[in-house]
C-alpha cells in the first residue's frame, strides 16, 4: 500500500487506482483506550480548517506515530471503515498532510469505485459571459449535486476567455460559499462532472468565492444568472 501511495504522490494520475486499491486494502484507525459504549468508536480531531475528521493510516507505524495513551490501534479494511462512517471526513495519514476524503467523495468511492482528481491552478484574470458553450445536462447536474450542500449558496456557469479575442472559451463554474469549505464544495462539484467526463469535450475550471463578501463585478452583470440559488431572489 505504501508503494501505490508513494506512486500516487509523484504521479497524480495514479490516485483514482490508489484509492481503488484502497478499499480493499487494511488500514490503521484510532479508537479509544476506555469505551463503554458497546460500540466501535473512532477518535476524531479538528482539522485546521474547522471541520473534524476522522484519521486513519496506511501503515501501523503511521498510525503509531500519532497515537497517545489514551488511544489503541485497530486495524481494519478500507472498505469497511468508509462504509461504517458515511456521512463523515476522514484524513490519511494526518501527519504527512495526506488527502482529505469528504462524505461525497466516499460515496462516490464506494457506490463506483471513483474519486475526481482536481489540479490547483495560481488564480488568472478570464473574461467572462454567460455560458452558451455548455452542454444541456451540465447546468442541471451542477444544481442537483448542490441541493443538500448547505455551504454553497450559488453556482455559475460561465464561458471563460484569457482574452477579449479569443475564439474558444473555456467553462468556468463559479461558486459562491463558505471558504472553510471550499475544497469539499470544489470536490463535490468536479466528483459530480469527472464521473460524466467522457461527455465533455472542453476543459471545466471551477472557482470559489467567499459567501461573505459582494459578488466580484462581473457576476453582478444582470445578464449573468446563477444556474442555482440557496435563497429565491426577493
């Protein structure tokens, strides 16, 4: 397992078979020392984004390694821990900044057997208009997979150029949402559409927009309308 991990880490094209491997692999989970529940309960922290998650390890002397007194290592197998703990945010390998699986990611993982891959891009000044390039399906996909994602208030589809002259625009979907959730939004978009990707011939980039502050001016354009709304227009 640590070899396909290390794979994955120097190739990024090696994740979705990584996390394929990791279902039916064993990993390494925290639980503590005294439980009288009956039950099986898994130590949580809170990630420095504000969420909490759940850790778990690809290794035993990973998982040594951020233990504490006050905890015990069980093993157990990938597939067993995601599907016993939907609805939560596990961490891999904590300690090494591993990756962050969030609810819909893991659903996807188990149901299908797929994770999207994103690449962070430095932000880029595009122009911007409404969409006309974007296939039917995909505004309506973007506003189905939203519906239960309480931290993104609005979603736009937009035709994106790096230049007034440039003939071939590219999508651009532009988020509006809490920013200590950006990346579980971003991901749970691009799982929605990369599971589609054979549809779709042109390049997707996604950005996020703080939900706090005014809407930069080129979404304020009146021609320019989300394709979703949390909140019906007053």
């Amino acid at each position: 397992m640590e070899a396909w991990l290390e794979r994955s880490r120097t190739n990024p094209a090696e994740e979705p078979a990584f996390f394929r491997r990791l279902l039916d692999a064993l990993v390494y989970v925290h639980v503590p020392v005294s439980d009288d529940s009956g039950r099986t309960r898994l130590v949580q922290f809170r990630h420095p984004d504000g969420f909490d998650a759940i850790p778990f390890f690809t290794g035993w002397e990973k998982a040594r390694f951020a233990s504490s007194s006050a905890v015990k290592i069980v093993q157990v197998r990938g597939r067993d821990l995601l599907a016993g703990t939907k609805g939560a945010t596990l961490m891999m390998n904590p300690n090494d900044g591993g990756a962050v699986l969030y609810p819909e990611e893991i659903a996807s993982l188990l149901d299908t057997g797929f994770v999207a891959r994103i690449e962070k891009t430095p932000h880029a000044q595009v122009h911007v208009r409404p969409a006309q390039s974007a296939p039917a399906w995909l505004g309506q996909l973007i506003s189905e997979c939203l519906q239960d994602a309480s931290f993104v208030t609005a979603a736009y589809l937009l035709d994106a150029f790096t230049s007034p002259t440039e003939d071939q625009p590219g999508l651009l979907i532009w988020l509006v949402a809490d920013l200590a959730f950006a990346e579980r939004a971003a991901r749970l978009v691009s799982t929605a559409i990369q599971s589609r990707g054979a549809e779709l011939d042109v390049v997707v980039d996604l950005a996020v927009h703080d939900a706090r502050q005014p809407l930069p001016e080129h979404l304020a354009d009146p021609k320019i309308r989300p394709i979703f709304s949390r909140y019906s227009p007053t």
